[in-house]
C-alpha cells in the first residue's frame, strides 16, 4: 500500500507545479511590471529546444543508433556526462537564440534575461510537477485499489520491468521526498534565471564565450544531481545543487559588474 501521507504530498506537489507558474507571472506584471513576453518566449524556447529537439535527436541517437541497453550500460558518470552536456547545448543554445531573435528589441531592457529565466524555468516546473505527480497518484490509487496489474497488461518485458520498479518506488518512497521536489525546482528557477543573465550578456556583448560558459555550467549542474543521487541521501543532493547554484549566481554578478557600464544596472533595479 502506498501511505496515504505519500498520495497528500503528491497532491501538494502536483499543486505547486500549477501555482508556481501563476506566481511567476504576478510577480513579473505586479512587482516588477515587465512586459510577459520574455516570460513566454522562455516557455516556448524550453518546449521547442528541451522537450521536441533534444528529445528527438536524444531517442534517435541513444535508442536507435547507439540502443537503449548500451547506454544503460554505460557508467553513471559517462552517461551524466553526455546527458548533461545535451542539456546544456540544447537549453542554452535555445537561450541564445531566443535573444537574439525574438527578444533582440529587449536587449537593452534590465529585466529580460530574469522574466525569460522565470518562463524557461517555470514551465519545466509545470511539466515536471504536474505530469510526474499525476502519474505518481494515478499508480498509488491503483496499487492501494489492488488494481496495479493492469499497467502490466501487454507491456514488453522491458516496460514490466520499469513499471514493477516504479511500483516499488512510489511504496518505499519518503512521503518528503515528493516535497523536496517542489525545492528542487524553485532552486532550478533560480538557476535558469541566472544562466539566462549569463547568455543575455553573450547576446548583448556579442561575447560567444559566456554562451560556452552556460552549457558548461548548466551541464556541471546536471552532472552533479545524476552523479550525486545514487551516493547520498536526497536531502543532500538538494544542499549541493543550492551550493553550485550559489556559485553560479556569483559568477553572473562578476559578469554582470564587468560588461554592464550602466550605474543604474548595476543597482540591480528589478522592482
């Protein structure tokens, strides 16, 4: 049976996936009364980049070409390596891209690459909170309802296999672990907003260098979370990711103090 405190914080979580979103944008036109569009243009870029281009090549490459069971195969490190790295390449060439093109006009603006970071980084949350949290309740209330065999029903041996681990996961689960989850992605919000303000610079100055400086550290990130989650206790893994994300935020507050010449910019007038 999965424990009736697991499926609550399940529900709170799959809650937050849909208010942090909401939250976002009444901060944006409430406190900082910035114009949505960066917001949405970080939404879409995330969909189009992260979710259909890496998702697509990342099936073709890794499934087809290579095989899904030589990559499962693969060392944890390797395997953290290349998928960070295809994250990286792909979010924060979307980033690029995204201000150079549709956001070019708003370069100028101080606010841009914080409201697009917002988008690009609460629309992950969204997906992942709602979609993963849904899926969690909809096997708890079928294992508790004695109704789990279902799901095993002209499923591969493959697919058996990872639908009996998930069904052990979500029952040996921490009813916390699905709350740090909500952690873990307002501490991913504020990562891809200071990546964002890595990569505007790169658009603005016309500095290629600090876009290599984004994948690098966006894929170190991940790098960290894959490695890390398999050696220590979850809890931890968070306390790291908050660290690296700190250190990232100081790396954007020295390039921010060395590109921008606007005092104004410097006083970091957001509100």
């Amino acid at each position: 049976m999965v424990k009736f405190l697991s499926i609550i914080c399940m529900s709170l979580a799959l809650i937050a996936g849909l208010v942090i979103p909401l939250i976002l944008i009444l901060v944006i036109k409430k406190k900082m009364k910035a114009s949505l569009k960066p917001f949405f243009t970080g939404c879409v870029t995330f969909v189009l980049f992260a979710l259909i281009i890496e998702g697509v090549l990342n099936f073709l490459i890794f499934n087809r070409l290579i095989g899904a069971e030589k990559m499962m195969a693969l060392p944890t490190w390797l395997y953290a390596i290349i998928g960070g790295l295809m994250a990286g390449i792909f979010e924060e060439t979307g980033r690029y891209v995204a201000f150079r093109t549709f956001l070019k006009k708003d370069l100028s603006i101080i606010k841009t690459p914080f409201v697009y970071g917002a988008g690009h980084g609460g629309v992950e949350a969204f997906i992942i909170l709602v979609s993963g949290m849904a899926t969690n309740l909809v096997l708890a209330i079928l294992i508790n309802k004695g109704s789990s065999s279902i799901l095993l029903k002209d499923a591969s041996v493959e697919q058996v296999g990872q639908i009996l681990k998930m069904i052990e996961t979500i029952k040996t689960a921490s009813p916390a672990l699905y709350l740090v989850s909500v952690f873990e992605r307002l501490t991913t919000i504020a990562l891809h907003i200071l990546l964002s303000v890595i990569v505007w610079y790169a658009a603005k100055c016309k500095k290629i260098q600090y876009y290599f400086a984004a994948i690098l550290l966006h894929a170190f990130v991940n790098f960290c979370g894959a490695v890390l989650m398999d050696k220590i206790h979850l809890m931890w893994v968070e306390v790291v990711l908050i660290l690296i994300t700190s250190m990232v935020g100081l790396f954007a507050i020295a390039i921010w103090y060395h590109e921008d010449k606007d005092p104004e910019a410097k006083q970091l007038r957001l509100f």
